[in-house]
C-alpha cells in the first residue's frame, strides 16, 4: 500500500502491473474486488457514510486504486450496483428543456433504462436490499435523496420542492414494484409510449401541479 | 390423522386434546406450525398453487385443524403475514359509498393500516419477500390480484379496470416504499390527512378519471 505511484495509476495495484510481476493469480480482478467491498460497505453503512477509504481499506487496496476506478463515490455506487448510468447525467437531461413535459420525460428515461432484462434485476436488487435491512433502506434513502432528487429539487425550486420530490419519488418507486419486481398486468408488458401516457401526468402534477396546502 | 373428529375441532390435533393426553409439549403451538408451513408454502408456490391440504401436509397436522383455525386460504394467507384484516372487509367497506372519493378513501384506509410500527414491519416484510425471489413476486402478485384489485376492477367496471387497477396498484406500492421503506421526508413524517390530500387525486384519476386510448 506504500509504494511508489503514477497519477492516476498506482502500479502496486494496477492490474497490468500485478499480472508484469506475477505477484497475483491470472484471473484476479481487484475492480471487482472494490465492487464487492463496495457492496458491503454501501450495503452496512449507507451512502452518506460509505468513504472511497473505507471501501479500498475493505478491498485492501490503496485509496488512489479506487480513485483510478472510479470518479467520485456516485460513480462507485453506481457501478457496484450495475446501474445503466450516474444520474447525474440522466437526470440533467431530463431537466434541460425545462419544467414543461418533465412528468412525460422522466418515466420514458426510467422505462428505457429499467425495460431490459439486466435492468430489472438491479430494481430488484435495489428494492431487496431496501426493504432486507434499516442499512439498506438507508443506503437507497440517501442515494436517491443527494444523487437523484436533490438536483430535480433544485430546478423545480419552489417551497415544497423536496415534498414534490418525495411525491414524484413514490410514484417511480411503485411503477418500478409494480411493472418489473410485482409484474401486475397489463401495466407490466404495456409499451413503454402507454406508460409515459399514463404515469408521466402524475410526475407532472406532483412536480409542478397545484399541491394542497398542508 | 384418522382418529374421530368433531365438526370444527378435529381432537386428534387440537392443543387441548393433545395436552390432556400428554402427547405434545406444554408449549406447542399447532397453530403456529400452520402459520410457518403457510409462510414456507406461500413464498415457495405462489398465492395460487398453495392448498389448505398442502399447508396441513407441511405442518403435520390434519387438515380440517387448518379449517378450524382458518376460515379460508386468505384467513390463512392474511394470519401468516399478519396483515391487521382480511382485504375483502376492507375494500368492500372502501368500495360501499361509490366509485366517488374512492382515492382518498383508500389511501386513509391505507395509512390507517400501515402507520404502526407493526404495520410498517409487515409491509416490509412483504416488499422482502416480493424482491427476494421469483415465487415471492408470484405470491404478492397473485393475492394483490386476487383479493384486493379484483374487487376493485368489478366495482369500477370499464373496460380498462385492470389497467386502473394495476396503476391504483403502482401508487400504493409506491408511497407504501417511499413511506415506510425508503422512507423519503417529508413523506414518511407527513400526517394522514395530508397523504390522503396529496395522493388520494392520483389514486382517483387511475381509478375513474379519462386516460389516454392505448
């Protein structure tokens, strides 16, 4: 863990480097070893107190080894949990046109991203690990509230805005139970343009509609 | 398994007869045997597939002790996952004003239900067991179908009630893993009426309101 690096490529770790010096099994895959520490570290802690340090100190491998992998702690979460894309990027482009049409646009992303097979195993992974343990409700709780609603909060910028996010966060939360972990018909093998038809009004309404005061 | 019974209480079985003749422990718990193979039986084969015969073939006992503690396979289904009623009192008390304030009528019925410390352990417990495999998924989705939205889908009566049914379905599902899961805020903390406010419209307009021809 002490040895001498290059930016951005610790050679105690990088796995060219391991395989030159023969120090490590052919088949060793510390990326994957820092996805399964991950994992667990996600999975016991939650998201807000994981630490890139904790997960390589799990991993045994040096920090910067983790870094190398992965930009950021979201990155390394989505990666450990498969999931299609950092929100960040999805989630700013369904904002970019605008307030008008985000109810219609945010349920054809989360219906091209989740419609695939090896989407839906990741729902359910998710959904599972939410609902087996507090850690793991925690775990989802913070990634969704910093990583997924905290920016569509911003944009939408009003007094009830983290109200508006819940809202809209409980009704993609239950489509995704519904269409792809429960699989009620017909809403489970409807297309995905009748889903954005029928759902995406109410992301619109709890969004941006009149709420009632509370 | 065969000796003489009387109607509604098999004496080979039940707790008294066998305590008087010494045969099982003071603390054995037929019923609860009933309730573990059920559990066991349930999350294996489905809503469906699960038999009262099946059930008491599991637990050891006869099946008319099945009978005499469960007043049908729901009773049963209901008593293992320890949901506080039977859904067919429930909704049909929901359903008997009218199709008009259905929506909030079910999310008070709902909240009401869930807001316990208990109430949220079960519905935990059920999402757990909806993510945790195939057959768990079956299971919920089988007796959502069958003893919840099938009475619902007979008292709307369009053409598209299940549709309604299935997004009536997507929403509950949904606030139940924002609220009591996930727990997103304000959400999980919001009172009653401000749930049956903001939630109830999306309940309604599923249930009765226009929705696009698919």
């Amino acid at each position: 863990m002490s040895s001498a690096t290059r930016a951005g490529e610790p050679t105690d770790e990088a796995p060219d480097a391991a395989k030159r010096r023969g120090r490590r099994p052919a088949g060793e895959d510390r990326r994957g070893d820092i996805l399964a520490a991950a994992r667990v570290e996600f999975g016991a802690r939650g998201f807000d107190a994981t630490t890139i340090r904790g997960v390589a100190r799990a991993a045994g491998v040096d920090p910067r080894l983790v870094h190398h992998y992965f930009d950021g702690k979201d990155a390394l979460f989505v990666a450990a949990f498969e999931l299609p894309a950092r929100p960040q990027q999805l989630i700013d482009g369904v904002l970019a046109p605008g307030v008008d049409g985000v109810g219609d646009r945010l349920v054809r992303l989360f219906t091209t991203v989740w419609d695939s097979d090896e989407g839906r195993q990741r729902i359910v992974a998710l959904v599972s690990a939410a609902s087996a343990s507090e850690a793991g409700a925690r775990m989802l709780r913070e990634f969704l509230t910093r990583e997924v609603f905290a920016r569509i909060v911003a944009r939408v910028g009003s007094d009830d805005a983290e109200l508006r996010a819940a809202l809209a966060a409980s009704q993609m939360m239950g489509l995704a139970l519904a269409r792809y972990v429960v699989r009620m018909e017909p809403l489970a093998a409807a297309e995905p343009d009748v889903v954005v038809a029928l759902v995406g009004p109410t992301i619109q309404r709890y969004l941006t509609g009149p709420l009632p005061a509370s």
